[in-house]
C-alpha cells in the first residue's frame, strides 16, 4: 500500500508541475547570453507572471500560459521591466513566435502566429504615421516659444488639437472595422477610454456577439456603463 501511495504522489507532483501549452510563446532574443525573462498578462487589473525562463547561454527558449481566449501579453527582460521596454502582443491558443535582439529589444520585434496580434500592428502602423506628426508639433511648439511668438503658438495648438481629434476618429473607425476581433473593444479601453460616450457605445454596439461575449467586451460593456451612472450623478 505504501508503494502505491508514493507511485500515486509522484504523479501527482508530474502533473502539478507540467506545464500548460494552450500558449507556447517560442522566443529568441539575439545577444542575450544570461538573464531571466517574464511572460506577463493582467488578472483582475494586476500584471501577473505566468511564466518565466532564466537564460544561460542558449537565446532560444519557450514560455507557456494557460489561456481561454485571445489575450494581451508581455514580455519582460527582468522583473521590473518599464513599460517601454516592454513587448506587448495579443495571443491566442496556440504557438506565437517572438523574435528580437538584445540590443534593440522592443524596436527589432518580430511576432507571428497571432491572427489578433497583426490587427493590432496595422493599428500600431496606422498611429505611427500620427504620433509621427505629433513629435514634429512639439518641437515646433518649443522652437516657437523660445522665440516668443504667440501667433505661431496658438497655430501649433490648433493643429495638436486636430491630430487628438482625429487619432480618436481613425481609432473609432479601426474598431467599426474590426468588430470581428477582440482588439476591437481592447482599444477602445486603452486608446480612448476618455472619448466621448456615445462613440464608445457605438463601438460596443457594433462588435460582434462572441467579441461582445469575451473579456474586453464585456469590460468595455462594464466601463461603459460605469461612466453611464456617473454621468447621472
């Protein structure tokens, strides 16, 4: 009887401890020799690791989470990784390929196998082109201030007013389009949270029933409706 118990805990402890493959976040990062690496997601509002891997010698490796619909990861360097050089992707069950460099960790970051992570590239993509124009603004702004010149000054305001207005618009309008997807409603709560009710309404109406069903659809049903009974107060 006694070794049978022992043969019962021993697979018990196999189980335990093997780990789940609905993710498998096949990564390299070229240059890295020694270090540790993070796969992260929030629960419950809280950036949690689910998986790690200390790196000693070999830039390949594999990270694991379990996962029940599509959702957004990161992937840290150490521990306390700042959200710039953070890798963030969508994902889903499956196998996510991820490669970059040591040097260049976040801007040299490739990513396949993710149908919901290429959506959010052609976002990205499409916000680059904005922030692009944003960056140039700002200079102006302070080349115009350093010079005095207020008619310049209010000029260049009208003008960052205008690319906030329409980095909300084209954000609507990206969402309309992809109603099918679960970065849909996602950006609606990261990119434009604070935009006018109406417009994140309209987008939440517009996804489809397994979008509205999944968890970014049903937090932005949540937050939605939060700030519906605010607004009542």
């Amino acid at each position: 009887m006694k070794r049978y118990s022992i043969l019962f805990f021993l697979a018990l402890t196999f189980a335990c401890s093997k780990k789940s493959n609905d993710l498998v976040v096949k990564t390299n990062i070229e240059g890295l020799k020694k270090g540790t690496v993070y796969l992260k997601r929030v629960i419950d509002t809280v950036l949690v690791t689910v998986d790690s891997v200390i790196v000693n010698g070999n830039s390949k490796f594999e990270l694991y989470a379990e996962l029940d619909e599509p959702d957004l990861f990161f992937l840290d360097l150490d521990k306390n990784s700042k959200e710039e050089d953070r890798i963030s992707f969508f994902a889903d069950k499956g196998i996510v390929e991820i490669n970059t460099t040591l040097k260049s960790f976040v801007a040299d970051v490739d990513i396949k196998g993710s149908k919901q992570h290429e959506v959010l590239e052609d976002y990205r993509e499409l916000m680059s082109r904005l922030n692009n124009r944003s960056l140039d603004l700002i200079k102006e702004r302070f080349e115009a201030g350093k010079d005095g010149d207020t008619v310049l000054l209010k000029t260049i305001q009208k003008k960052q007013s205008g690319i906030l207005k329409n980095r909300y618009l084209q954000t609507v309008n990206f969402a309309l389009n992809h109603k099918d997807s679960e970065v849909a409603p996602y950006l609606a709560l990261s990119e434009i949270y604070n935009a006018n009710l109406n417009l994140l309404d309209t987008i939440h109406k517009s996804l489809t029933p397994t979008i509205k069903d999944s968890k970014y659809g049903k937090e932005l049903h949540k937050f939605i409706e939060e700030r519906r009974n605010e607004e009542k107060q």
